[in-house]
C-alpha cells in the first residue's frame, strides 16, 4: 500500500511540474507578443506622426 501512495504523490508531482512549464512557455510566448504588438504599434504611430508633420509642413509652404 505505501507503495501505491509513493507511486501517486510521484505522478501527482510530475503532473504540476509538468503543467506549471506548459504554463510559463505560454505566459513567455504571451509576452513576447504583446512586446512586439506595442512595438509596431510604436513604430505606426511614429509613422503616422511623420507623415502628418510632412502634410503640415507642405500645406504652411502652400500658403
């Protein structure tokens, strides 16, 4: 009997173990996605910002 119960609290062990990695890949991959969405986001709006500074400037050399 003592060793069925050695036997469960091992596979119970490795079933956490086993599920705490499955979520700390995912929590990683999660963040590097949203690290590289706030990035292009960045880089969108920077362009935009741009672009419109650029219509700006051409609309003042107009007058």
């Amino acid at each position: 009997m003592e060793s069925i119960a050695k036997t469960l609290i091992i596979i119970t062990l490795v079933y956490y173990l086993i599920k705490g990695l499955i979520y700390l890949v995912l929590w990683q991959a999660t963040y590097k996605i949203q690290e590289r969405a706030l990035a292009e986001k960045r880089k969108r709006l920077k362009k935009k910002d741009l672009e419109e500074s650029i219509w700006l400037t051409d609309q003042d050399d107009n007058q």
